[in-house]
C-alpha cells in the first residue's frame, strides 16, 4: 500500500478490510437464474457521520463496490441487509443520502424484501446495475446492536475510522476565502468531527490532477511551494510578521496529518480509490520534512472570473468541440452527444464507466465524472449512434482519442444512450435565492438575496411577476438544484407565507441555460413593476424530470405537396386563423387558396409527459372543428427567405394532444375523445396528419423561389422541456410557382454550426426564437 504499489483502486479497497467496514454474506444467493456461479456479494457501511451500525449501504457486486438506491425502500429491506453485516435485525433505515453521497454504481433499485429473504438477490429489485436513481437517494440502514452469533465478520470500526470520504481545498490567502469557486488551497480530508491536512512528501501532479477533479476543476497547475513554506514559518510565529499578515490568514490551528504516501495515477474519480497510508497513534511528529498538500486548480471556461475572458474562452471552445450534454437540468450533466460527419449523434452505453465518463467531463471544461449514467437515463437522443463499446484509459485529451466500435443499427438503440454527472465547482449560487410558501421544497414565490457585498447582511426581496416565464423558472431551478422547471408563475397569491413583502427585482429575462438568476437581464437598480403587491411576485414548480419534444423530420419530407383549396371548404380554417392575412380580402366564397401541406409526428423523447400549461377548467371548445384548444399556439410554420425573412405563415393551436401511437412496452395515457385528458406520454407521438385542417402554409402570395420551411414546436416556452433547443426543425424548399420541392430536413441543432451556416447561408435564425 506504499508510494510503489501497483494494486488496482478495486483490490485495494477490499485489502485495507479495516478502512472500509464490510461483512459478507454468508450464503451468497445468485440474482436471478445464471448459468456461471454466482457473483459473491460483500457488504459495508459507509458513510459520515455513522457508528458501527449504521451508515449508508454499500454492497460489493461484480468487483464492485456500489450503493442501493432509497426508492420503496422499507424496514423489511433493512432487516435483510443488517442480517448481511452480521447484525440480528434493523431499528430503522435513512434516504437521500443521510449518511453522504457514495461514489460508482447504484447498484440496486426498487428493492422489495418480505424481510426473511437470506439474500438481498433474493428480494424483488429491477435488476443489478439498472437504476433510475442519483446518489443522492442512496441508502442507510441503522442495524440493531445486537450480533448475530458466530458471525464470521466482526464489522467493528477501528478507533481510528480509517477511511477517506469528504475532502475540501481550503485557501489560505486573504481575499479568496469569499471568492468563488475555491481554485487553491490546502487539501483537507474530513476525519472525526473536524479536518485534518495531507502530509506532501512525494505528491506529485498526478495526484493534484485527482483532487481538482473531485473539486470540478479539468486539470491542475503549478504551485509556488515556497510561498506556502513562507506561510507555514508565518503560522509558528503566530502571524506576528505584519508584512505576511496582511496577505495572508493566521494559520494558527495546529496542523493535524491525517495521509501520507499519497500515490494516484491520475484518473482515479475520488482520492479514496489512490493508494495512501494513515499516519497512526501520535502524530505530534509527522511530516517532518514536509509541509501540508496544496494543490492549485486550473478553472473550466464556464467557471473563470471576467466575463469577456469566459466569452471569448467559450467561443475557442465551442469552435473546437466535437461533443456535447443534452437533456440535464444541471450544468455538467447530461446526454453524451458527438459530432461526426457534421452530424450530431449518441454514444451506447455498452461498457460505459468512471474513465470514459471523466474523459468527457474533463474535455468539456468540469471535473471528473461523479456518475457514468446507461439507460438514457437522461432522455434519449435522435439521429445516428455514433460509438459504441468506448473504454478509455482516462488520461485521453478528447473521448475521440479513445478505443471505441463504429456500431451497426442492431447493436444499440436509442435506450441505451450513455450520460454523465461531472464533479462541477461549488460556486455558491443556491444561497443567493430560496422559495418560500410551497407545499413542498419543489415549489414556492422566489426570494432572492440583496446586498451580498462585503461586510453587509443579506437582505431578502421578491421578483416582480411581470414577464415572468419558464425560461426564468428554469434557471431559478437549476440554481437550487431542484431539477427543471415545470411552471413560471407570474401572480402567487396562494404561497402568502413569508414576512418578506419588498419587491427587488424586476425586467428578468433569461436565456434559459444560466447557473444563476443575477446572470440573466433584468432592470438595473431602479425598480420597473406594474404590480408591485406580493400576489404579483413570481413563483416557480419545479420537477426532477421534464419532456422533450421533437418532431420527426424525414415524414415531413416524405410527405409534403401543393393542394389549391377552393375557399368555400376553408371558412372554419379562416375562423380558426389558419389562413394568411390576404385571405380575408378574397372573395368569398369564390377562388382558392393554395396551401404546402404535410404531415408531422411529435415525438416525446423526454422523461415525463407533456401536458398542456392550462388546466381543463380553461380550455376552449371550437364549435366549428369540434375540438378543444388546450394551448393557446401549439406549433409555428413559417416559409423564411434564405436570409431569414418571413414570407408565409401557418400556426397551429393544439387541436387535441394525445398519443396516437407508441413504442413498444409503452400505454397510451392521452385521448382527447369526449373531454379526455390531453397530453403526449414519454416514448409516444402525436400525428397530425397531412389531411387535417390548418396542417399547411398558405403560400398564395409566396412568388417561386428556393426558401426555408420551418417547424417550432412550443414556441413560446409555454411548457417546460429538458431542452428547447431541438425544437425547430428546417427544410430547404424549392418552388416554381406550380410544383414544390422539399430536402435536407432536419432537427435544428443535429447539424455541425459549419453545416448549419452552410444550409443557411446567412447568419440569423439558427435558434428557435420566433420574431
């Protein structure tokens, strides 16, 4: 276990016995029917604080080490899993991470024990490895501290807790103790009920490489050892130098070594999975030729101070990157996306693990990867899969320069997309904002913090309601990592509950994808509120999971065509403003109108239903087409000149969202029939067909020319989706004044920015925001 060892993270957890506490099970019972023996289970606590008998859960299972997710869990689960530590029954059990987040896979979910199960792989569970779950819904248990007898395990802890799980940078110069993120500092592991330091002789950048991806920084830099050395000779005078005191904190804690002998190879994704020794009994001596670990790190482009700086560094950025997330509420987590032949695509999740997952993360400017996410577990992808079997060593500059396999459609499909949770910085963000008044912690009127400068209080207010939309929700969201938005709410008269009344903040507007509310637009210090009452402040919903909508490009391909309508069959079309503005000086009901009709089929990719913003209460019901409107502006369809000009329009109200069809294993939920409840369910399409009434563009007044067809759907952010951005899709168009040709459709952002722009040719209209 010294500065040579060459043993695996894996091998060595399981050797140091006494530095994790785990006890194995007796009689190992296979998971399900398996023809190779079955894989010997281990359990452990883990966890801080805990005693002896309690912790968070950890079972050992094909090698590794992973947690048990908290959803149905019961008392009966707990008892079967203290019976495996060598306890005789369990007084109670702990969710969402009571005892700290574990680390690697969730290994099981859903259990579902009788209680008197010999194995944990007896009880009901959805299979080994396959999780719905973060590590923040891992599980604990509190055993009885009764020992079954004879059990083969002690399971004591050792007075000393040997074991690493909270690690922390904390800075030592003056200024950067208030300054987010922390990018230097000395390294400290949590050991008791305080924080002790690492002893340095031998670290090495390998080392430093580890803990900047803990702290969510993607690589480390150079430290001047001597300015620490200078500091260390400062904290023994007790800072009497006035000159070094000024720059710097008084270290006059006692210096408490907890680690020495730290050897990483660098790709480890936690410093408890690098070799290291604990220094035992007095430490009054340790460390002698050294001085505390400091590690400096090197910030990713989103988290880097001066804004012009971050802009220009985000633009080098995005010109190089072949990959990016999609689909997570958060930053740093999401669907892994790649760019191949100017074509966004997925990556299967066929041995997909920690190393690949930090390859991606780190590329993208965070930390290592906290989670390697299978299953799409954050929403599937469209278009092609682009990788398949990706195993890199973890030391790679891009996720291109791992070993990968080129994939045949046979091998994966889209449910198998791969995702990653990376370590990001902690900047803080969350105490600059609450919600108050909710039914639970998911909802509430925002509040947000004023006057955070120096020295000052914090003084709470609320935001004016005015505008106020899913795209600010969104970001109020994310900053309280709460998930998604599911609605921005402008009046809240119904949360009364707090004894804040001043409105602060007024003119938000958000892009939508910002880490705080102070980094989106709003009004300066001057307030500008038409209502300013606490029932006009803004509220938000949020949500753990959210839909996506995305049409299906190549059917409005296949089936667009020119139909002349006579205007005699159009008078319900007119009424429901399907028609453009010059019909209404035709003369009715005389002559026709031509139209570019198509079929499109909306596809909800996402990981909940999509459900109309209005209530039942509200909808309207249209006598003409018999039908109700659920949403005021369901769809845009527009015909744009190749600079971006409008030069036809369609819109579409929703006529009636239901599921027309679905995927295989998935039930319809939504049928509009008789005053049904209306809706799109994940992995099910809504189909309006070609032939339906206002599914076209009237294109009377369009003189032949080569233009582009465009599809919005959610325009105007009604409805929360995981992302937006795939909500437009665009199709060359070519038209000679009797025929129409349609080509090269596709989603909005599934093409390169180089093919985008080519496509396009001109600058304009590469998002989906309607003018």
């Amino acid at each position: 276990m010294g500065h040579h060892s060459t043993w695996t993270w894996q091998e060595l957890l399981v050797l140091l016995g006494g530095l994790w506490l785990w006890g194995g099970s007796a009689q190992p019972t296979p998971p399900g029917p398996t023809r190779s023996p079955a894989p010997q289970l281990k359990f452990r606590l883990a966890g801080y604080p805990r005693k002896h008998n309690e912790g968070r859960i950890e079972v050992f299972y094909n090698d590794e080490w992973g947690t048990i997710c908290d959803d149905d869990f019961t008392l009966a689960n707990a008892h079967v899993l203290c019976r495996h530590l060598g306890f005789v029954a369990a007084t109670g059990w702990a969710h969402s991470a009571k005892y700290g987040k574990g680390i690697g896979r969730i290994w099981l979910d859903n259990v579902n024990c009788a209680g008197g199960e010999k194995s944990i792989g007896d009880c009901k569970h959805r299979g080994w490895g396959n999780s719905d779950c973060s590590h923040e819904e891992d599980a604990g248990v509190i055993c009885k501290d009764e020992r079954i007898p004879g059990f083969k395990d002690s399971n004591v802890i050792e007075t000393e807790q040997s074991h690493v799980e909270e690690v922390r940078l904390r800075p030592v110069v003056s200024g950067a103790r208030r300054r987010l993120p922390v990018t230097e500092g000395v390294v400290e592991v949590r050991y008791k009920d305080g924080w002790a330091q690492i002893c340095d002789e031998g670290w090495d950048t390998k080392n430093s490489r580890v803990i900047c991806g803990m702290m969510g920084f993607p690589a480390e830099k150079k430290v001047n050892r001597n300015f620490y050395k200078r500091l260390k000779r400062a904290a023994r005078m007790k800072g009497r130098s006035p000159r070094l005191g000024s720059r710097l904190f008084a270290e006059r804690q006692q210096l408490n070594y907890r680690l020495h002998s730290v050897s990483c190879t660098g790709t480890e994704v936690h410093l408890s999975m690098c070799t290291f020794q604990f220094y035992q009994g007095n430490t009054s001596t340790a460390c002698g030729a050294g001085m505390p670990a400091v590690v400096s790190c090197l910030p990713g482009p989103l988290f880097t101070s001066g804004s012009t700086h971050k802009k220009k560094q985000r633009q080098q950025q995005q010109g190089q990157l072949r990959i990016r997330l999609k689909g997570g509420a958060k930053a740093g987590e999401g669907r892994v996306e790649v760019l191949k032949s100017n074509e966004w695509g997925t990556v299967c999740d066929d041995r997909w693990n920690l190393l690949s997952a930090s390859v991606v993360c780190r590329e993208l400017g965070f930390g290592s990867a906290k989670e390697a996410l299978t299953g799409a577990r954050m929403g599937q992808g469209t278009g092609p899969i682009h990788l398949n079997e990706v195993q890199c060593l973890g030391t790679e500059k891009s996720l291109w320069s791992c070993p990968f396999k080129n994939i045949t459609q046979e091998d994966c499909k889209h449910t198998e997309d791969a995702a990653v949770r990376c370590n990001v910085p902690y900047m803080g963000y969350e105490n600059l904002i609450r919600l108050s008044g909710g039914r639970s912690r998911f909802e509430g009127r925002v509040e947000v913090a004023v006057g955070a400068g120096d020295g000052d209080e914090l003084r709470w207010g609320l935001v004016c309601g005015e505008g106020w939309g899913t795209l600010e929700a969104m970001v109020v969201c994310r900053q309280l990592g709460l998930g998604f938005a599911n609605h921005g709410l402008q009046e809240t008269w119904y949360w009364d509950a707090s004894n804040v009344t001043e409105m602060v903040l007024s003119g938000v507007k958000c892009a939508g994808h910002e880490m705080s509310l102070s980094h989106c637009q709003h009004h300066g210090s001057s307030l500008s509120c038409r209502n300013t009452g606490t029932r006009f402040a803004a509220g938000v919903i949020c949500s753990e999971t959210a839909s996506d909508l995305l049409l299906h490009a190549p059917l409005v391909q296949e089936t667009a065509y020119i139909e002349d309508r006579p205007l005699h069959m159009l008078y319900c079309a007119a009424e429901e403003n399907c028609l453009s503005s010059s019909a209404r000086l035709a003369n009715w009901p005389y002559g026709h109108r031509r139209l570019l009709r198509f079929s499109s089929q909306i596809h909800n990719n996402g990981r909940a239903d999509f459900r109309p913003k209005a209530g039942r209460h509200s909808w309207v019901w249209h006598e003409c087409h018999r039908h109700y409107h659920s949403m005021d502006i369901f769809t845009h369809y527009d015909i744009l000149t190749p600079n971006g000009t409008k030069v036809a329009e369609g819109h579409k109200a929703s006529f009636c969202l239901e599921d027309t069809e679905c995927e295989e294993d998935v039930a319809k939920r939504y049928e509009c029939a008789n005053f049904g409840e209306q809706g799109i369910t994940v992995g099910c399409w809504d189909l309006y067909r070609h032939d339906i009434d206002c599914q076209w563009i009237d294109i009377t007044d369009v003189k032949p020319g080569n233009y582009i067809l465009q599809v919005v759907i959610n325009p105007n952010f009604e409805v929360a989706e995981s992302d937006f951005t795939n909500n437009a899709m665009k199709c060359n168009c070519k038209y000679d004044g009797h025929r129409i040709w349609v080509h090269s459709c596709h989603i909005g952002d599934a093409l390169s920015e180089e093919a985008s722009k080519r496509f396009e040719q001109y600058p304009g209209q590469l998002n989906n925001q309607i003018s």
